[in-house]
C-alpha cells in the first residue's frame, strides 16, 4: 500500500469504519503532507501575485481607471469573506480533505479563466472567485494540518507551512519573467501548470480523524444512539450539549465555553487586518508619497523582507512552542505601534530600512508563525472548521474596514495623520486585544484544550 494512502491505523471506530489515527503516523507522512500544505500557501500568494504584476497591463488592455479598481478591490474582499465562512461549512459538512482539493481546484480554473477576461466585469467576477478560494485555502489547510501533526510539533511544523506564502510569491515572478512576453493573458494559462501539480500531490493527503470522529458523533447523536455517543466519547471527549446546537451558533452560545474565545480573537484579528492596511497593503504607495522613495526601492526592501521573512515565520513557530503562542503574538503586536511611530517622524534612510524590515517581520513573520496555528488550537474540534474559516472572514472583514478607514482619513487629512491613526493607534489597540486572549500551554493536545 502507497505511504500516503488513507489507510486505518487501529483504534477509532464508528458505525463500521476506522479511522487513521493521524497523531501517531509515520514521519514520512507528516513531511509529506507538510510540504503539500506548503505548496498550498504558495500558490495563495501565487494567484494573488501574478494578478499584483499584470495589473497595469490589463488596466491598460481593458481601459480600466484607477476608482474602478478600487471597486474590483471591494467586491473582492466581499466574496474572500463570505467565501471563508461558507469552507467552514464544506469542511465540516464534507471533510477538510474535500475542502481542500475544492479550494485548490476552483482557484486554479478561475486563475486559468482570466486569459479569457474581455471587459471590468468579467474581470471582477473571475477574480473574485479565484481569490475568494485561495483565500479559503488557507483556513481549510490550518484545520487539516493541525489536526493530523504531533502536538508537541505542531506549532513548529505549520510554521514551515506558513514560509510557502513567500516561495509563491517568487514562483509568480518566475512565472511572469518566463512567459509575459508572450502577454499578461499567457502568464495566467501557464500559471496552471503548478496547481495541477499540486492537485496530483494533494490527492494522496489522509482526510482527518478527527473530523471522521465528529461526524460519526454527530450522526450518533442525531440517531439518538447512546451507547455510541458513550463509546465515541470515550475515545475522544466532546461536549455533546453544545455538538447538539447549529455549527455557527455554538462559536457564541455560552454552552461549550467557546463563546469568549471567538470574542477576544474577534476582535484582535479586525484590528490586526485594519493596522495591516496601513503597515503593509498602503505601505509602499505612503512611502513614496510621504518620504520621497521610488517604487522600485520600496519593493526591492520589500522583496528582502520577504525572503528572510522565511526565517522569522519559522522563529515565530519556534518561540511559540518554547513559550506559547500568546507571548510571541503579544511581544509581535506590542512592537507594532513603536516601529510605525518611528517610521513616522524619521528621516534617516537607514533607520527607515531597519524600521521597516523589523515592521514587515512583526505584522508577517513572528505573528503569522504562530497565529495560525493558534487559531486551530482555541478552538474545539466541533466547531474548529467553522471558527477557523470565521477567523479568516474576520481579517478580510479588517482589510475591507481598514480600507476604508484609509479612504475615509485620506480624503480630509493628511497622508502622516492617516499612518498615525491606522497603524499607530489602531496598532497599538490590537497590541492591547492580544492580553485577553486565553492562553495555550505548547504541546497540548487539541482535545485536552477544549472539547
């Protein structure tokens, strides 16, 4: 039998089917699957960034203006939301393994679609759709990933899988260094090619048991099988009471305890996606406006970030698992409103580059490699799908408030007051979120969380 195969490993079972008891595979396995999952975030970044480099091209192609883009930009933030929230339902309705290969599959025909756009609304419509599941892409992977890695790994492991956002950033450019002579639309059709790639690779990945675990409790429950419900109980504990109630409802219903949890992170997260707005998405354009750089030299400091960014999403994961996940997200968001404020008043060029560089690890880095995988721990294992895919439609929902926050300030004061506002106060506002956030001993097993 292959080595990636779903196969049954003993011990859970429910109504005549085992599960592969994920904690306990072979190491081979887990380095499989973690460098899929890798490849997963690297081809996030990858759609994303291959519509980032041909954007003037097809602006210029299909006579789009500048506010229209900003329209593009909101309805594509409105479908990565709504889209989230509806993985979370897929992933606990059909598996996480489904999920995925949905995800995956959806992007790759809208990202191949594009070739074919003829006009704004068409554009809008394949994009929307193609970054609304590379987005989900993201959730589903935190949720089948953490569910199958050792415990006392698990922080570590899907760090690696976080650096895979920078390698597509970098398959883009290949790509679009490769074939853009041939047009923006070649570069699109071509960009395929690597999602079918990883299609194949994804195939072999085991679904979760945990989710199989649920689903045979769910079933239990509803068939009013208590003898089940007590042996399934028995194997992995969960609070039967608040499984009873609707998926969503239970992220805020106080039966289960899981009420607080989605509140605190909630709110830490839209104010992490508004700061964002200012400290990386404007960034560039705020830079070259408010002191003097050229583009070019803004992405170049950039482009370095983001390569030593590797190291520092895996020293996130790293940290994590020595002190915990909320002291490294606490020190990552607490250094957020200093960085920005010094950003702000100096004008040497070199303490900018510095600032700057230790901003981009901050808000990407040290708090991304640990704040995914934070998220799937919080969260039981019932509602895990559902709370990861909200946690995600709560960033998009922070972009979407931040931008416009941005247009709003943009529009009445000046660019200096808007950076003091979103990335300072707002910064300094989620750097005050994360103390209450709960705490999360390395190490635990998901069920000894919460359940």
């Amino acid at each position: 039998m292959n080595a990636y195969d779903e196969r049954p490993q003993g011990g859970l079972q429910a109504q005549g089917q085992e599960f592969p008891e994920d904690e306990t595979t072979d190491r081979k396995y887990t380095i499989y699957l973690i460098i899929v999952a890798l490849f997963g975030w690297a081809l996030a970044a990858y759609d994303t960034n291959l519509f980032n480099l041909t954007i003037a091209d097809i602006t210029r192609d299909l006579n789009i203006s500048s506010s229209s883009l900003g329209v593009m930009g909101m309805c594509v933030y409105a479908s990565e939301f709504i889209i989230a929230l509806y993985m979370g339902h897929v992933m606990d309705s059909r598996g996480r393994k489904f999920a995925w290969m949905l995800c995956l599959i959806v992007a790759g025909i809208f990202t191949g679609l594009t070739f074919f756009v003829q006009n704004f609304w068409s554009l809008v419509l394949i994009r929307a759709v193609a970054s609304g599941f590379a987005n989900a892409e993201l959730a589903v992977s935190v949720t089948l990933v953490n569910e199958q890695v050792p415990a006392k790994r698990r922080g570590m492991l899907y760090s690696i899988v976080q650096s895979g956002y920078t390698v597509g950033v970098f398959m883009a450019s290949g790509m679009y260094l490769i074939v853009s002579g041939l047009g923006w639309r070649a570069v699109f059709l071509f960009g395929v090619l690597p999602l079918v790639l990883v299609a194949i690779a994804r195939s072999k990945v085991r679904e979760s048991s945990r989710f199989l675990h649920i689903k045979a409790l769910r079933e239990a429950v509803k068939a009013g099988h208590q003898e089940e419900v007590a042996r399934l109980r028995a194997e992995r504990d969960v609070d039967v009471e608040a499984l009873r109630k609707g998926q969503f409802t239970q992220l805020f219903s106080k039966v289960g305890g899981v009420r607080r949890t989605a509140v605190t992170m909630s709110v830490t997260w839209l104010l992490y996606g508004l700061s964002y707005v200012a400290t990386n998405i404007y960034l560039a354009y705020w830079m070259v406006e408010v002191k003097g750089w050229t583009s070019a030299k803004v992405a170049s400091l950039l482009l370095v970030g983001g390569a030593v960014g590797v190291l520092f999403y895996i020293l996130g994961g790293v940290l994590g698992e020595k002190f915990g996940r909320k002291p490294v997200l606490v020190i990552s968001a607490c250094a957020i409103a200093p960085l920005a404020l010094v950003i702000l008043y100096t004008n040497s060029t070199s303490l900018l580059l510095v600032m700057i560089f230790l901003l981009y690890q901050a808000t990407n880095g040290t708090w991304s490699g640990v704040g995914y995988t934070y998220q799937a721990e919080v969260y039981p294992t019932r509602v895990r799908a559902i709370g990861v895919s909200w946690m995600s439609a709560m960033l998009v929902g922070g972009f979407m408030l931040g931008s416009l926050v941005w247009a709003l300030l943009t529009a009445t004061v000046s660019l200096r007051t808007t950076w003091l506002i979103i990335a300072v106060v707002l910064g300094a506002c989620q750097a005050i979120s994360t103390f209450f956030l709960p705490s999360i001993r390395p190490g635990t097993e998901l069920e000894e969380i919460a359940r």
